[in-house]
C-alpha cells in the first residue's frame, strides 16, 4: 500500500496516542497484515521505517487530488507532483472508508505518542510504530 502525501509535507510527531484501524486476514492459526502478510502480535509494539519516494500523477488518474490548494503542485503539462510514503504501518484513522468494507478483518491499533507520522489524503496515516490491540469486527460480508 502507498499513501499520497504533498511534496512539502513533513513527518509529525505525536503527542499523545492515536487510535487507528488496520486491514488483516485470518488463517486458520493467527491474523497477518493486509498487504505484506506478516504475523500480527498483539499488545506489542511494532517499529519500522517510513521511505517516502517521489512520483508524478497525471490528474485524471488523481481526480480527487485537484483541490485549490493542490494546484502549487501541478505542471504545465497537467501532471501533479507528489510523494508517496510506501513503507511503514499504513492505516486508517476512522471507519468511514467504502473499501474497509470487504472480505478481511478490521483491527483497532494505536499509534502510540512518541511515533513519527505522515498524514494522507482521505483518512489514511502512516506511522513508524504501532500496537494492535483487537479485532473489531468478524469478516465483512463482500
């Protein structure tokens, strides 16, 4: 998973802590992470690196990124320049999401304060640790 930021935007570091959800699948002996299939321990608290890269969108591919305030961003020939954060613990800071509607688990995390974050757009957030704490939902219908 990647997660769009602006080119200027800078990691934030938390104060307090923050409650996020995460995507996971379940086997038949643990839960593991969305995307990359990792073992999920709970009540731990995981660390990783965050790699923020730099990409071109050309705007119809992005539609919902051309607000007034995106326009700083985009060239001559119509292409928008962002970064992308790809690796870290990609997550969601609330349930309001179509897609977090589908056949997996929901998890209910915290980012705890102290850890290093990048805002994207929509409700996604990506952090360099977090805890998962519980299961919030059984699997969502498809």
């Amino acid at each position: 998973m990647c997660t769009i930021i602006k080119p200027l935007d800078e990691p934030v570091l938390l104060n307090k802590d923050l409650e996020v959800y995460k995507l996971v699948y379940k086997n038949d002996f643990s839960y593991t992470s969305f995307f990359i299939g990792a073992r999920i321990e709970f009540d731990t608290l995981l660390t990783t690196t965050m790699n923020v890269v730099d990409n071109i969108y050309t705007i119809p591919v992005v539609p919902s990124l051309c607000s007034e305030e995106d326009k700083a961003y985009e060239s001559k020939a119509g292409s928008k320049y962002c970064k992308v954060v790809e690796m870290g613990f990609h997550s969601f800071t609330s349930l309001k999401i179509d897609f977090l509607k589908g056949r997996h688990y929901i998890a209910r995390c915290i980012i705890p304060a102290g850890s290093l974050v990048y805002y994207g757009y929509y409700d996604n957030i990506v952090s360099n640790q977090i805890i998962y704490k519980e299961i919030v939902n059984q699997k969502c219908a498809q």
